[in-house]
C-alpha cells in the first residue's frame, strides 16, 4: 500500500514559482490569512490492526508554506515513513511533493516524486484550472495526457481557508471535491470534514506539540477536525484515508493523526519555524494585489 499525505497538508512547483504564475488576483477580503512556516512532525505508531499489523513506524513529515493571497502559496513537503511488520515485511516510503497554488484558488501547478524502498516510481507533474463548472487537467508526466471532471472541485490551500471560514463561522460539516495532484494525477476526492468546538485553553497532552504550547501560539484558537477523503462516487462508502488534527486559526496544524485503516500514524510537531512577516499588519483579506 502506498503511503500518502492528505490534502489537507499538501497546502502547495517548487518555491519560487510564484513568480511566473498568473496575473495576481484581489483577494476575498473575509479570507483567514495562513502564516508562512516550516513544520517538522516526528511519526511514530499510533495503532495497528487486522492480519497484516504493522508493528512499528518511524519517520518524518517537514513542510515549508509560504506565499499570501497575491502571490499565490507555495509548499514543499516531504514525508518519510519506515514500517516495520513480520507479515509484510519492512517498508520505507519516502514522498516528495511540491506545489503552486494561485490566490484566488484557480490554478494549481503540482510535482510528485514517490520511493519506495529507495526504489523510485514514475514522477507525476502537470497543472490543473478550476472553475465552477470544471476542472481541467494537463499532464506532463508520467505521460502526458489532458482531461476534465465536472463540477466544482478545490485546491488545497483554498480547501484548509474554507475550513478554516466554517469553523469561525461554527459550522460543524464541510463537504467538498479536493483535488491535490497526488497519486498518478488523475484522481478527485471527496472529502467530508467534521468539525468540533474551538478551544485557546492550553493542550492537555504537555509531551505532544512543543512549540504549539510555546508564545502567542499557547493560547491561539484551534478546532479539532476530522477529516475523511472518499473514492468519488455515490451512496455509502468507507473512507480510503482519515487525518485528524487541531485546526490552529493561522493554518498550522497540531495532535497529527493519520488513518489508514489497518494502522494509524501519530505526528507530533517538533520544530516550527515562523518567519518574521513584513505584512503581518495587513490580513491576507486586507492585502490590495493591485498596489
């Protein structure tokens, strides 16, 4: 099975690429601004079950975000997971993702490199634009192919702001079509997050998520979310992946949990770097691109 990162962290072509993007867009001016970071989770086995258990995990999320509302958002993440497992056997799969998003949410350059077992797999690569009635898809690699889906799918980084505009507003439920470039390019998922009361008391667990017990992070307001992506189609289903964590108002994610079903991985935030921000004055809603 191949690991993969949710949507919901793959927040965004290699840093820079901002610079050759679109005409930069006026922001929605209610848009909660995400602060630029780079953040370090630490993995280790949080269950395991069925015939195949995986019996223990090692490994590393790191992601770098940057970029606002004008300049489009820029990610590069980079997940390293080891598996250990008598049935199986042992694992390391390493994912390496890189993303540009426009500011308004309507292009979306994506690279993707998989290893596994320092074994490499084809390299995904290509661009996407949404608009309400579609989105469409051009890729480079593995082979270069287009095509469409009906309907209004998201990015990811306009995904997390609509999250993050529910649960200010105290709304509980968030369905929406995500697509992130991932897997082989090709694929749209729909998403269905819950989301539970927010809180800025301090986090009971004191050995888990340092540095978000640390500065104005301490008594920053969060949501617990969960967060649950679906194969596209109808009627009942059971959820491909589940990621749950604590929603930070400036886009910064703690109590890291992902699901794969048979186990489940813990992510605990080790190293958070928050650049000084010339703009932090000025909300990412309140930014005029047209200065």
């Amino acid at each position: 099975m191949r690991l993969r990162l949710a949507p919901a962290l793959l927040i965004l072509a290699a840093t820079g690429a901002s610079a050759a993007g679109p005409a930069a867009p006026v922001p929605d001016e209610a848009a909660p601004r995400l602060a630029n970071h780079r953040a370090v989770y630490d993995l280790s086995l949080a269950k395991s079950e069925g015939t195949r258990a995986v019996e223990g995990v090692r490994g590393r999320i790191v992601i770098d975000f940057s970029g606002d509302a004008c300049r489009g958002f820029t990610m590069q993440t980079r997940q390293v997971t080891m598996l250990d497992s008598s049935e199986s056997g042992n694992r390391t799969s390493d994912l390496r993702n890189s993303t540009f998003e426009s500011g308004d949410g309507g292009s979306f350059r994506f690279r993707t490199a998989t290893f596994l077992n320092n074994v490499p797999s084809p390299a995904v690569d290509g661009t996407a634009e949404a608009a309400a009635e579609a989105l469409k898809v051009k890729l480079k690699e593995p082979k270069r192919a287009e095509y469409q889906t009906a309907g209004e799918v998201m990015f990811p980084v306009r995904h997390m702001i609509r999250l993050l505009k529910a649960a200010k507003a105290g709304e509980t439920t968030v369905s929406a079509k995500v697509f992130d470039g991932s897997d082989d390019g090709r694929k749209v998922y729909d998403t269905l997050a819950v989301i539970g009361r927010a809180s800025a008391a301090p986090a009971a667990d004191t050995e888990r998520d340092k540095p978000l017990r640390e500065g104005d992070l301490a008594a920053m307001r969060r949501w617990p979310v969960t967060l649950s992506y679906f194969t596209a189609g109808e009627g009942e289903r059971t959820p491909i992946y589940t990621l749950t964590f604590d929603l930070y108002e400036n886009g910064v994610s703690g109590r890291l949990n992902l699901d794969y079903g048979d186990f489940a991985i813990a992510g605990n935030l080790t190293q958070l770097d928050l650049p000084e921000d010339k703009g932090k004055d000025k909300g990412a809603g309140a930014t005029d691109c047209r200065r």
